[in-house]
C-alpha cells in the first residue's frame, strides 16, 4: 500500500510567512505575546514557527518544525523571558522545508547578538549570495533572511542603524523584516509595500505585526502601518523613523487582500473583510447569472459570496460544511483516495442544493484542481447547474515576491479561455472579476501589485548587485 502526502489547498497562491515583534516597557511576558501573536498569524504559514528574545544582553530562541501550538509549550515559553522578542510562522517559498531554515534567525558578530524573521522574497538573493560568500561569509541555511543578515554583518562597523539602512539599499524583492538586538526591536519594509507591516502599542510597550488582527488577539492598539520603504527603530526611549525613499509609491501585493490575510485585519488603510464583500458585488455587476442560490467556498470566498448575493437578490445558503478537524494536508491510502480527499475537508448539504441553480464563488483558481471537485461534489449533492464566479482576475502570471506560485505552464488562466476553463472544471459557466474591478473593490485606483494579473511588476527580477 502507498501512503502520500495530499495538500488539500493545491488550486491556492501560499504565502510565505508572517512575522511579530514586541518591545516591553512594562515588564510584559513578551514570549507569551509573541506566542498569541503568532497564534493569530497561523495563516500566513504553518510549516515551522520560532521565538526569539533578548534577556541579558545575549538573545535565546526556540524553533522548530510544526504550528505555533506544537512547537511551544508553557514550559518552553516560561524559559523565554526577556525584554523584547521576535517571532515567525514560516510556509517556504525560498529555501527547503526544514528546521535549519525555520526562523527567526540568529547572529553573533561585531553588532553583538542579533535575530531576523523575515516575510517575502528577495528576487537578487543569489547574486547577492554569491557575492558575501566571496568575500567570506558562511551559509548555514538557504534562506533569503540569512542574506539580510550576511549584509548587515558587512556593514557592521558602521553601527547597527547605519548597517541596515546599508543592507535595505542593496537587497530588492519584497520583504517585512523585523530584527532583534540587545536592546531594540527594529521593523523594516520594502521599498514597494508589497509585504504588510504594522505598528501596534499595548501600555507603553510597541509591537510590530505582519497583520493588524494579531495587535487585537493581545489586546493593543494599531497605531499605523509601516510605510513603504520605512526602517522603524524601537528602544526604551520610543520610536525612531529612517525613510531613505520619501513618499514612496506603495504596491502592496493585491492578494493579500483577496486571500492571505485574515479578514479581520487592515492593511495600509483598507478593511480586508469589506473589499472582499465589494469584490462580490462587483462581480456580479461585471458576471451575472440566474439562479436559485449563491453559496462560498469556505473560509476565503464566503464574504464575496455574501456581496454577490446582495448584489443579485438571490438567497446565499451555506452549502459546504467544513472538517476544521482537518488541516492543509493528511494521508491517504490510494491514488483513488486522493481524487476523492477534498470531500474530508468540505462535504456538500445535499438538501441546500438539490435541484437547484447554484452560483459558486471563491476568491481565485490558479491550477483548477480543487475547483473542479467542488463541482463534481455540488453536480453528485443534485445541483441542476454550477455556475463558478471568482472574486478576482485571471491569475496569469507567476509571483517573485515571497509566494508559492506554480509555473506559469501550470497556471489554469494563462494556457485556456474562460469558457475552456468552465469546460475544464465541469462549471456551466466561469466568470471572473476585473482589474478594474477588483481596484474598485479596494476604493482605490493604484497602489498594488497585480503581476499575477497582468505581468506588470513593481520591481523586475533579475537584478545584477554590488555590496561594496
């Protein structure tokens, strides 16, 4: 018998991590917080997760392979005191899935100790690879933050401030990195916004997030977010802002809103549940369509499906009912087994569909693997049609900026018409919102990355680098 890995969301982009910081100047359990934190960021990566903090002047971490709840337990974070942390949830996207690329990361140099965690994708990180181990520099992990870290070791003798500001203008790519030293809690973004980072306070302690719904899973405030190219430097003495680009354009990456964040936070001013309700009813605007029911994917296409059926005056039913026993990936015995392994995780209520017309609304296709069991499951529960409707445009395109996109030979959108990809999944009909639309959605007419959507990047791999 062959037992095989079976990942439930394949036809989903995967993002790559999220990071979390925290700064006490209340005697705080920063572990613990950081702990909640992570917890909250489970989302944005489940392979491995670590927390870093600074005690003493030395800084002590613990990481390894799993969710947040495995990885730590009260005894573990009872040993993790300190004045400040930093934490990570990791899905790899560069670097293999393994404990030595599990972050946060830690440095002992001429800076004294020093951690990094780091979200998004660094698009010259070979080159610049190639370049520190030249010059010396010994690679203990694949990942693009141990590049970061090689770089701020370069320009060590310059302080610590100074050697970031440095490293920040060789690297390019995406990135939301927050960095821990003896004594500071520093947060930076990339020059486009593509990553999300956001300042929060609880008291008179600061905290930096990936995402605004981990400040409320611990109790603080969202203060603002981090601006794009931004470095926020945070001590006992409050908040110092580097801005070596003013007034950069931001392009914050348009899935984040479509599908990486938790609908609960706010991202660079834009409630992520609300767009993803106006992305509903813009669809159906630009795609409508008769029928009886409109009904979700869960989780992620449950609020556009509740603006479709707004919009459209036809009744939104819960038509799936979902295992959250069931995690992104199980074992099944057979080849068979997992043809039919989507049904574990989403089981269609036969009694809401039946003989009816369905409208099926989820946030994206990217390979169409899993769209096509949803309408194999809704035609076998009795639905008479199954028109498919997505909340966003066509992914064409593959991302070079932290996300686990396919080929683009593997992209259902960039190789088939609509009505080939309606034909393809078994859907009566597909229909997919618009560039304008889903900017629409957003209340603005710029400031994101659409190169999934259409080829056009903020920043255009490859680079050529120089750290001298």
């Amino acid at each position: 018998m062959t037992w095989e890995l079976i990942n439930l969301e394949e036809d989903k982009l995967k993002e790559e991590c999220g990071v979390f910081g925290v700064l006490s100047n209340d005697d705080l359990p920063v572990s613990k917080m950081t702990y909640y934190g992570l917890y909250a960021l489970q989302h944005r990566g489940q392979e491995s997760a670590g927390i870093a903090v600074a005690r003493d002047g030395e800084i002590h971490s613990y990481k390894d392979m799993g969710l947040v709840t495995e990885v730590f337990d009260e005894e573990i974070l009872d040993e993790l005191t300190g004045s400040a942390a930093i934490g990570h949830v990791r899905y790899s996207t560069a670097g293999d899935s393994l404990k030595c690329n599990a972050q946060p990361l830690l440095t002992h140099g001429k800076l004294g100790s020093m951690a990094i965690a780091h979200n998004g994708n660094l698009t010259n990180a070979d080159t610049l690879r190639d370049l520190l181990q030249e010059c010396g520099f010994i690679f203990q992990s694949t990942t693009d933050s141990e590049v970061i870290l090689g770089l701020i070791a370069r320009y060590a003798n310059k302080g610590i401030d100074k050697a970031i500001f440095n490293a920040m203008q060789v690297v390019k790519g995406s990135f939301a990195i927050v960095i821990l030293t003896k004594d500071k809690l520093i947060g930076v973004r990339d020059t486009n916004g593509i990553r999300p980072l956001c300042i929060g306070k609880v008291k008179n302690s600061y905290i930096l997030s990936s995402e605004s719904c981990a400040l409320d899973a611990i109790g603080g405030e969202f203060v603002r977010d981090v601006n794009p190219g931004e470095i926020v430097i945070i001590d006992k003495n409050g908040i110092k802002s580097i801005n070596p680009v003013e007034k950069a354009p931001c392009g914050t990456c348009a899935f984040e809103y479509i599908y990486f964040a938790r609908p609960d936070s706010i991202i660079d001013g834009i409630n992520v549940y609300e767009s993803r309700v106006r992305a509903g009813a813009i669809l159906y605007e630009e795609s409508p369509i008769d029928a009886d029911i409109v009904v979700g994917v869960p989780d992620s296409g449950i609020p556009a499906a509740v603006g479709y059926a707004k919009a459209a005056n036809i009744p939104y039913e819960t038509a799936f009912v979902k295992n959250k026993y069931v995690g992104r990936t199980f074992i099944a015995p057979t080849q068979e087994m997992r043809e039919m392994a989507v049904a574990l995780k989403l089981n269609p209520l036969k009694s809401v569909v039946q003989g009816k017309r369905v409208v099926l609304i989820d946030d994206s296709i990217v390979r169409g693997t899993t769209s096509k069991k949803l309408v194999q499951l809704l035609r076998k529960a009795g639905a008479k049609e199954v028109h498919f409707r997505i909340s966003s445009p066509v992914v064409k395109y593959p991302c070079y900026f932290g996300i686990d996109t396919p080929y683009r030979s593997q992209l259902i959108g960039a190789n088939n018409s609509i009505n080939e990809i309606a034909e393809i999944i078994g859907a009566d009909t597909v229909g997919y919102l618009s560039i304008e639309g889903i900017l629409k959605a957003f209340n603005k007419e710029s400031g994101f990355c659409l190169g999934c959507f259409d080829g056009e990047y903020p920043v255009a791999p490859p680079f050529e680098a120089s750290i001298d």
